[in-house]
C-alpha cells in the first residue's frame, strides 16, 4: 500500500467499546485488540481526538498517548483532532470548555495555541509522532461558541490553532473537516 494513501480510523470512542469488551474478558474471552483488527484491513492511520478537561479523563492527553503508542505499536500514523470543547464537537456542538467559558476572543487565541502547543509537545516529548492535526471538528458553524460562531471571530479563531501559527505544526499535515453536505469555511 502506497505510503501517502491513509485508510484509517476515527478512534475517539476507544475507551467505551473497551468497556464493553471488558464483559467478554469477564466471560472467559479474550476481547480482541483494536488496533491490531484495523492493522489486519490494511489501517495504517488513526484519527485520535483530544479534548479539553474532559469529563473521566476520556480524550485527554494521557488517553490520547496511551492510544498513540498502541497505535505505532502496530506501524499505524496518528492524527490528532483538537476539538477545543470539553464534550463533543459537531455541527450542532461547539461548546467552550469551562475553563474558557468566559475569555476574550484575545485570550481565547491564546488558549487555543497553548493547548495545541502542549498536547502537541506532549506527544512529543513521549515519543509519538503526528503525522496531521485536525483543526476542531465538523467547524463549517464555526468553533467555541457562542463567541466563534460562524461570523463572529470564526477565522481568527480558527487561525490562532496550528494553521497560520509559524513553527507550531511544521512537521504535521493539517486539515479542517467539514461536516457532510455543507460546504466548509476557506480560508487563503
């Protein structure tokens, strides 16, 4: 398989579907480990989501790089989806995080970089590579409301991430995902 082809797999939700196997190991099965199923249909790259101080721990950074390992362990490339929101991130949902609940459009940018900047360097400093960074996700609505709905600071916001950010994400790919049909903000 060529190198730049991605088949991968969204992995967000790893920690629910371990849950539930754990019933298996309860009953005498040994749940099966899902990176190395994905390895075996040719997945060579993982989309892992981090979010902020999120509720159990789940899709914060140690749970991310404790899924990064799992996932080089098996020669796949990790993808890391900043979705800058406590909860869950879609077209509908693009709640601030508590802690940033009531920061300025400044301080907001601020936030964003030094999350990304220390998610990113956390990776990194344990040894994971990413190889692309997702900005937000499913955004076209816009991010971090309600002060970055579409047409209120979107763009800036959106910016002060790894994208326009010199130095920040110089060895990852970068991506902004829209959500189906509708068509996702462009920026220059």
């Amino acid at each position: 398989m060529r190198r730049d082809h991605a088949p991968g797999r969204a992995h967000g939700l790893l920690w629910a579907r371990e849950a539930v196997q754990s019933h298996s190991t309860r009953l005498g099965m040994a749940p099966p480990d899902p990176f190395v199923l994905f390895k075996g249909k040719n997945v060579n790259s993982i989309r892992l989501r981090v979010r902020i101080n999120p509720a159990g721990g789940w899709n914060n950074g140690a749970d991310v790089l404790n899924e990064a390992r799992r996932a080089i362990a098996q020669g796949q490339r990790v993808m890391i989806d900043f979705h800058y929101s406590a909860t869950w991130a879609d077209p509908a949902h693009q709640t601030k995080p508590a802690a940033w609940a009531s920061h300025s459009v400044a301080l907001l940018e601020s936030d964003i970089y030094s999350h990304t900047k220390g998610i990113l360097d956390y990776l990194k400093a344990n040894g994971v590579t990413v190889t692309c960074v997702q900005v937000g996700n499913e955004i076209n609505s816009g991010m971090l409301w309600p002060t970055g709905r579409q047409g209120q600071w979107h763009h800036q916001l959106g910016d002060a991430g790894p994208v326009h950010q010199p130095g920040l994400c110089r060895d990852q790919g970068v991506v902004s995902v829209g959500a189906g049909d509708r068509a996702p903000s462009q920026r220059p």
